[in-house]
C-alpha cells in the first residue's frame, strides 16, 4: 500500500477514527502530495477535532434515518390493503410521506365493509409527526373500523371518536368519515375539520361538496352534522389530507381550484388519477404526508 502511495505521490498521510458513542464508525484520510510539509501535531488536532465533529453529525443523520424508517414502517403497517372493488365502488388510495423532514406522520385512509352492501370510506389526519402520531393514528383507525361495525350514522361515529380523543393527551385530529349505500346511490358524509371532499361528475365540472366543517376530534363538546350527496355511475369522491394542497406559498383556494382542474376527466382511470394528483400538486419540499382516497360509483 506504501509503494502505492509513493507512485501516486503521496508522502504523507494522517487517519483519523470517526467515533461516536464509544463506537468506531469509520475514519477520516488525509493525504498530502503538492505541499511538500508534512503533517505535524497542530494538523493532528486540527483532524481530531474535525473528525469528532463528523461521527456526531454522522451518527445523528444515522439515528434520523433509522426512527424515520421505523415510523414509515408503523404507518404503513397501519394502513389498509383493500381490494379495488366493493360493492358500487372502484376504489384507489395513496399514502405518501413528507418529502422534506425526517418525519411521518399521522395522516390515513380506509375503507370498511358494511353491512348491506354498504362502504365506509375514511380520511384523517392526527396533528403532529413521528412514531407517536403513527401510533395514535392506529389507535383511532382500530377505534373508527370498531364503530363503523355497529353501523352508526357518520355523525355517530366522529362523537365517539372525539370523546377517544380527548382521553389523549395533546392531540388533535381532523376527520372525515363518509358511508355510500350503493342500492340508493347516496352518501352520507360528516367533517371533523377536515378539508372538503371534491367530487367529478361526467359531463360537468368538478366541484368541493359544502359540508358542516365541525370542529376537529378532541375539542370535546362538539356536536357534529351529517351531509347527503348523490353518486350517479362515474361519478368521483376524492378524499385527501390538508398535505396535498396546503403550501406556505401558495393560497389555499388557489390550490383547491388546481386540485378541481385535476379532476376534469372523471372517467381517468384511478390509479391515474392518483398519480396525476401527488405528482401534480406536490413539491419536493414539501413539509407534510398525504393521504388520498378516490372512489367512483359504478
């Protein structure tokens, strides 16, 4: 390896072990050949110091990875595999993580079988990010799947899970919990705070349905209203969390009016769909994970 070296010219070399946390990580190589001084003490030092400085840096980056990694494996283990069709329904759903940060968060979809034919549809999101907003988000997921069992109004249903939500401590969450009976091609649909569901009809321009915004699970006290709305075959419901349209540059109906602009060709095959609204409204910096949910009556 010296001889190496001499070919290449170097004629001095200085390493440096990376250690962090009693642990050898890697090591630091210094090689000098057009300066003819050699290495002394004070570069010893000087490489000492930089090379402490690098282990933390690179053991903090490591220790990031590492707990976004375990968070994004919660989530998406919490997440529902549904088929693509229930009954009345062509269904397809995105989870997509913040691109920008080190964090997930607590955002989800669902779909849940009911009785008669009928279907749960499902968005959220619980405020905050990390394994402990992953793990709130199952809870109330699990919670939400439960009440949805004993076939409860939506109304119903965000009641009980605001009253779960305040016995946890700090949280808020928007909700919004929707229940199509495909014999009468109507939906029912209640809002927990959550941002308004568009919906695409063939033949006419898409539009953000008017519902009761109610106030988001975990303020207590709130009593939340029920909304009707009729799903003719080909038409679109499009539920999403705040991260697909909210930026820090950008106001907020500017980009619900270039989310109905996506939604122009209801009869754009889903999966599609789905792509074309992530890649088309979400930015490589952007701060906060997404959940998306679209079905078409059929």
């Amino acid at each position: 390896a010296g001889s190496l070296l001499a070919r290449a010219g170097v004629h001095s070399y200085l390493a440096v072990p990376l250690i962090a946390h009693g642990e050898v990580i890697g090591a630091l190589d210094l090689k000098r050949t057009s300066n003819p001084i050699p290495f002394d003490e004070d570069d010893v030092v000087l490489a000492t110091e930089l090379a402490g400085r690098a282990a933390v840096a690179i053991d903090n980056a490591r220790w990031f990875q590492s707990v976004r990694n375990t968070a994004l494996t919660l989530q998406r283990s919490l997440l529902p595999d549904h088929p693509p069709e229930h009954s009345g329904l062509e269904l397809a759903s995105r989870y997509q993580p913040a691109q920008a940060t080190s964090e997930v968060g607590g955002d989800w979809y669902d779909v849940i079988p009911l009785s008669d034919d009928k279907t749960a549809l499902v968005v959220g999101d619980v405020m905050g990010n990390g394994i402990d907003a992953a793990a709130t988000m199952g809870r109330l997921r699990t919670a939400t799947c439960a009440y949805a069992d004993l076939d409860l109004a939506p109304a119903d249903v965000l009641q009980h899970l605001d009253k779960i939500t305040c016995d946890l401590e700090h949280y808020i969450v928007t909700c919004l919990y929707a229940v199509y009976d495909p014999r009468t091609r109507l939906c029912h649909l209640a809002n927990a705070g959550h941002m308004p569901p568009a919906i695409g009809h063939p033949g006419r321009a898409p539009e953000l349905l008017d519902l009761p915004s109610g106030a988001p699970l975990g303020v207590g006290g709130v009593a939340f209203e029920a909304s009707t709305v009729r799903l003719d075959p080909g038409d679109l419901l499009v539920l999403y969390t705040d991260g697909l349209v909210e930026t820090r540059q950008h106001p907020i109906d500017d980009r619900l009016d270039v989310l109905l602009g996506f939604l122009d060709e209801p009869q754009r095959p889903l999966e599609e769909t789905c792509d074309l609204l992530l890649y088309g409204l979400r930015h490589p910096d952007d701060h906060d994970d997404v959940a998306l949910l679209i079905a078409r009556a059929v």
